[in-house]
C-alpha cells in the first residue's frame, strides 16, 4: 500500500486528486481539512480514507502524528499565512523523518511569466502571490525531496491536456483544465521519483494570451 497525506484535502484539484487515487488499490489516504464537512460524502466514507480534522499552523501535534508511518504528502495550502503553513509542515515532516512533498503554488512566483499577461496575473493575484511565493521559497530551502507545481488559472474543460516548464524558463499559457492538474499530481504521487527538486509550472498548450479565455 502507498500511503499518502493530503493537505487541504477538500479543495477541487484535491479532491479530483482523491478520486483519482482511489481508482488505484495499492492507495490509501489520509485527508487532513478543517472543514470535514465540505468533503463529499463518498470520500469521507471510504474505507480506504482516514480523515483528519485540524489546522496546519495551530494543531501541530495532530499534523506530525498524520505524518506517522506516510510515504509522502500532497499539500494543496492557501491562503495569507502561506509562509507559516509550509513552515510548519516543514517542520512536521522533519519531527516524523518524512522527506516526500509535492506543493501546489501559483504561476508567477518567480516572475516568470513574460508579457502582458504576467502583469495581469500579478494584478489580479496581488498580495496572494507574495504568499504563495514566500511558501514555495520555504520548501525549496528545506531539505524535503519536494517538487512545486505551478498552475496556471483553472478551467473546468473536460480535457486532459498539458505542458510544462521547469524554473529558469518562461512560463507558457494562460490557463489549464483541473482535470490536467489533477491527471499530473496524480502521476507524480503514484510514481514519486519524478521531478524531485524541481519547480514545474503546468498549463494547456495554445493558450497564449494577455489573460485566460474565460477573462
């Protein structure tokens, strides 16, 4: 069995990322929410599923015991404190001798992005942005065998379709399908030796532009 904790786990990448997972036998979760209810019933009542209520920053007991006896962890974080977030399970991970981590970021962290939509994405992203980097700077500087990736903004296409850059190079496209993201996670959590140490952005190709198709 391949064990694995996923943070933020009621998000919609991370959920399409369960229901992936749980296509896959030799998986079984752990699903760490503060909110146990905005987990769809069938996830919350699968027998493959152990779900943990808690806050990553305040309930940092309970997050280094979900941590015990895990192959790797999926964090899909948001929000203001995203600095203190990945410090924590940094930390977390370090107390439970747990090394493998894949954390969702943003496109633009590095200002990658060329052009005009590289200014609109910093305008409509703004202060999240600075979050989003100042978590990824904290895992890229730890010693966990993580790989970031970088996503452009979701659509809801029925698609599977995507190309990625790594860091250093120019990000491409606008935009990406949830189900793109949620196929690419899911490859890099059932085969965990890919991309390791390595900042991947993720988006569809041919979707050039000054802002997503949907703006």
């Amino acid at each position: 069995m391949k064990k694995v904790l996923i943070l933020g786990a009621s998000g919609s990448i991370a959920t399409l990322v369960t229901r992936n997972l749980l296509d896959d036998t030799r998986v079984q979760l752990t699903l760490l929410v503060r909110h146990p209810d905005r987990l769809a019933a069938d996830i919350r009542n699968d027998s493959r599923v152990t779900v943990v209520v808690a806050d990553v920053v305040k309930d940092t007991a309970q997050l280094t015991a979900a941590m015990q006896g895990q192959d790797l962890v999926y964090a899909n974080l948001y929000g203001a404190n995203l600095k203190q977030q990945a410090q924590a399970v940094v930390t977390a991970m370090t107390a439970a001798q747990l090394e493998r981590i894949i954390w969702i970021s943003a496109n633009g962290i590095y200002n990658e992005i060329p052009g005009k939509y590289g200014q609109w994405n910093a305008q409509m992203l703004g202060s999240t942005l600075t979050a989003y980097a100042a978590g990824a700077k904290v895992i890229e500087t730890s010693r966990l065998q993580y790989t970031i990736v970088r996503p452009a903004w979701f659509s809801d296409k029925p698609v599977v379709s995507y190309e990625l850059t790594q860091k250093g190079q120019a990000f491409k496209g606008t935009e990406v399908s949830r189900q793109s993201v949620a196929a690419y996670l899911t490859s890099l959590i059932l085969d965990d030796s890919q991309a390791i140490h390595q900042s991947v952005g993720i988006s569809e190709p041919n979707t050039d532009g000054a802002k997503p198709s949907f703006y």
